[in-house]
C-alpha cells in the first residue's frame, strides 16, 4: 500500500520534471528579442521568469513548496553506514554506461552514487539527455528495494569542471539557488543525499567556498529531514584529491558523513609529469622514486591526522589495469620506467572484466609487495601492466580495517566481471567481528600535519586529464 503511493508520488514528481521544458524558456526569450515591439508586458514577464530560473523557483527541476516534502520516506531504517555494515562499499555508476546493477551487486552495496547530473553555470541541474534520465529513474527506483542502501548522486564523472563549479559556488546567490536545486532534486527522486565532486577546488577562496557549500547544503537538508519526518539524517558527501593535502580542508569534516579521497591516480601513462613511471593506480605504499612520498598510506595518513576522523575517509580504487609500452629493463621490476618519446609516454588502461579476456596472462602476475597490487612484466615486447585484483584489494580492505578507515569506494562498478569477482573482494569491510572505532589514531600525526601546504593555483596540473571515465 504504502509502495504503490510512494510509486505514485514518485510518478507525480516525474511528469512535473517531463512538463518542464527548458527549451521553451529559452527560446521565448529569444523570441521576446524579435518581439521587442510587444513592449513593456512581456519583458516583464520574461524577466520574472528569467529571475525565477536563476533562483530556482519554478517546479521544473525546481523548488517545490514545503508541503511537497513531507512524503519523503519516513519508514527507512537505513543508517548512514548502510546498516548492515560497519564500514561503507560504496559504488559510482555512470549514466554513461549501458550496463544495468544486479540484484546480486546492489546488494553488496552500502551506498550507491548515480552521476552525473550537470550543474550550469546558474545553479541548474540537468541531465545530459533523455536516455540518461530515464536510465537514472530506472536506477534509483530499482534501488529504492534495498532498504539499507544509501541512494545518492553525484554532479560530475571524472572531467574537470573547476571553472563552473567556482562560479557557482563562489557567488552566494548562486550557490543558493544551486542548493534549492539539489533540495529539489533529492526531494522529487527520494535520495539519501548528495555527493559533491568539484574537481578541483584550487585556491583558498575555492576550499572555504566549498566548505561553505557544504554547510548550507546540511543546514538545509537537516530542516528538511525534520519538515519530512524522515529517521535518517541526509547524506552529503566529498570527493577531494589526493595531493596536495591543505590545512584549509579540515573544517569540512563537521559537515560531510564521509570524504573519498581520489586515490586511483597516482600512476598513469597520461600524466604531463610522471608519465614513464610505471605503477598501479591505487600503491598502498611506494618507496621508490620521485613519487616515493605520494601512495594511500601518505594521503590517508595526512587526512585522517588533519580531520582526526579516519571513520569518515574512503580510499577510492578501480576495478582496473594500467599498461606501459617500451618500459626499459632494470634490476628491479617492482618500480619500472619507460622511455618518452616527443614527450608522450605510450600505454593506456583496460577495466577488469576486459583485462580476464586480454593478451595479458594475469594469471602469471608477479607481486610488488611495496605497493601490495599484481603485475604482469613481459621482458620481450617490453610491456608492463600494473593493475587491481582480489588480492590487492583484500589488502586494502586490510589497510582500512586497521587504520580505521571508514570504507572503499569503487569507481566504477561496471568495470568488474560477470562474477562480481572484484565486489566480492570487497566483502570482509562488513565483517561483523570488526568494530568501528571512529575516535582512535592509528597514524603519528605530528609530523605528518605540521607542514601541511597551503594550495597554489596550477598545482594540480599534472593529474589533469583523466584516463577513466
Ligand atoms: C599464463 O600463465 C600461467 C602461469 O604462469 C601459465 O601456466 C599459462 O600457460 C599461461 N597462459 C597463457 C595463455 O600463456
Ligand atoms: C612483504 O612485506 C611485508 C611488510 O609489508 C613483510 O612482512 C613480508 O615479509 C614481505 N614479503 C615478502 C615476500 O617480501
Ligand atoms: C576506541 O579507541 C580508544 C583509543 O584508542 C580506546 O580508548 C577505546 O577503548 C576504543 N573503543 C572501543 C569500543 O574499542
């Protein structure tokens, strides 16, 4: 009973999504150039509207009044956590993708985050297209099943979208408007929450701007979550990279459940710098070369040591393999260097389910016991393939156990294989003989944050393209 009115109000809020009609608000204004003669009435008119779509207040992705948010959920009985878990599993999924989730992996899941929905440069959220927002629907009502799942979305799929999102969220007006849009958009779909990747913030004005964000956004979700009646606080979460870590991020912890760190990027042929080092996305520990200093262990030392809250960190990973081509031979070939040519290394990337059927025998993978992560050196076409498996990610999964590191994140699901192999690699972080202890340090902070940079615009240049999306 109580499904069928949820689906019907579910229903209610998609034809009031499909009877907005962007298009048209557009190009009435346009007309209203043409029909500049018409006169004093109609540019009232359209500037009324224009205003309304600045600040969000038409119903079309739009704000709804107060008495539309009281059939948000009041029945859950999800924790942030996901319940049944102690440590989170939380899964991105790209609308880009044709794959659909299983039964059998959303429910594995502690949290699921559905992107991208674009934001504009006036705060609006969109989709890219019909397609998608018909295959988001289709998810997030397909997850809505799993009562212990925590639905949220995310607003970009791994491209930079630093210039927009500092206009947004550096104007208050604007960043007002953009958070009614979110309201809006939790509301009318029944999420859980928002993830919030700004890739990246750059300055100092850009971190306080995003803490700031992240304040109203929970200011505002809290008197929601009290007008709806629902048991569970919302859930906002950030994406923040991993290097350099700023001083400046520490107060976004009082208002975020939990921050992914993006921990998949350390090494890849793509880079501008660093490109001939080979190494897998994701090393626990790298003890060798100019990136010596830079691997999980560092990033989640830095950020557990500055939040004092390792319980709200995620170590993100991939479900994936990095390769390189005329990689030089050496004494070693835990750490490995290919030659550059015209300033371009030659590689690229492959996810899991692809890399099983590949001409890489993963079978016969060798260990880099530093980075705790398989790989495949062939000594005669010169190829090395650095990559992600079961074992390496139950040693990460071990990592996060024993330093109190809150959970994993994958980005992104639909790179496993029709096993779930990688997932259920994954399985141990809800192992009920762990206990959370989110008030112990396991890591020497002292000299760990004392000398904590403070960002510089262009610092992050050397992570800009991103071969994964
Ligand atoms: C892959 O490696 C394993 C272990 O080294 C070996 O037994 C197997 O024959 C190899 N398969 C192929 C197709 O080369
Ligand atoms: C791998 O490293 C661990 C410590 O990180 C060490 O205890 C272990 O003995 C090493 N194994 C090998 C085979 O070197
Ligand atoms: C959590 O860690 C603190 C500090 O190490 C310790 O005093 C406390 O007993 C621990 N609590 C639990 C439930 O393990």
């Amino acid at each position: 009973m109580e499904k069928a009115e949820n689906n019907e109000l579910l229903q209610g809020s998609q034809k009031n999504f499909r009877s907005v009609n962007y298009e048209n608000l557009v190009s009435r204004k346009n007309r209203s150039f043409v029909c500049f003669c018409l006169g004093f009435l109609v540019s009232t008119i359209l500037a009324l509207i224009s205003y309304g779509v600045v600040h969000g207040m038409f119903p079309w992705f739009g704000v709804m009044d107060d008495s539309k948010y009281s059939w948000i959920d009041e029945t859950r009985s999800k924790s942030e956590t996901g319940g049944k878990c102690q440590k989170r599993i939380v899964a991105y999924h790209d609308l880009f993708t044709h794959e659909k989730l299983t039964e059998n992996q959303l429910s594995k899941l502690t949290h699921l985050i559905i992107l991208p929905l674009h934001v504009q440069e006036t705060g609006i959220l969109v989709f890219e297209n019909d397609e998608k927002k018909g295959r988001f629907e289709k998810l997030v009502s397909e997850a809505r099943k799993y009562p212990d799942l925590v639905t949220m979305f995310s607003i970009n799929n791994g491209y930079d979208n630093h210039e927009t999102m500092s206009k947004v969220i550096g104007n208050s007006e604007v960043r007002r408007s953009f958070i009614e849009n979110v309201i809006a958009a939790i509301s009318a779909y029944h999420l859980d929450g928002m993830d919030v990747y700004w890739r990246w913030p750059q300055t100092d004005n850009d971190i306080s701007n995003l803490i700031l964000f992240c304040k109203e956004l929970r200011e505002k979700l809290s008197a929601l979550a009290i007008r709806s009646r629902r048991k569970m606080s919302f859930v906002i979460s950030a994406i923040l990279h991993h290097h350099p870590v700023s001083a400046n991020f520490q107060s976004i912890f009082d208002y975020v459940d939990f921050v992914t760190i993006e921990t998949r990027n350390y090494y890849a042929p793509w880079f501008e710098e660093f490109q001939h080092l080979t190494g897998p996305a994701t090393p626990l520990s790298s003890l060798y070369g100019e990136r010596r200093d830079e691997n999980v262990d560092k990033s989640m030392t830095e950020y557990s040591c500055l939040g004092k809250q390792p319980s709200k960190l995620n170590i993100l990973v991939e479900f994936a393999g990095r390769y390189w081509e005329n990689v030089i031979k050496s004494d070693s070939t835990w750490w490995m260097e290919s030659e550059v040519a015209n300033g371009v290394t030659s590689g690229g990337w492959m996810p899991w389910w692809k890399l099983k059927r590949s001409e890489w025998n993963i079978s016969s993978a060798s260990w880099n016991n530093d980075s705790k992560t398989p790989y495949v050196w062939n000594p005669m076409e010169r190829k090395y393939l650095a990559f992600e498996n079961e074992r390496s990610l139950e040693e990460k999964v071990k990592y996060a156990m024993d330093h109190n590191i809150g959970g994993i994140a994958v980005w992104r699901i639909d790179h496993d294989d029709e096993q779930r192999t990688m997932l259920n690699s994954l399985s141990n972080l809800c192992s009920q003989s762990y206990r959370n202890n989110a008030s112990s340090l396991s890591y020497y902070c002292e000299s760990a944050i004392s000398q904590l940079p403070q960002l510089e615009p262009s610092i992050f240049k050397n992570n800009a393209p991103s071969g994964i999306h």
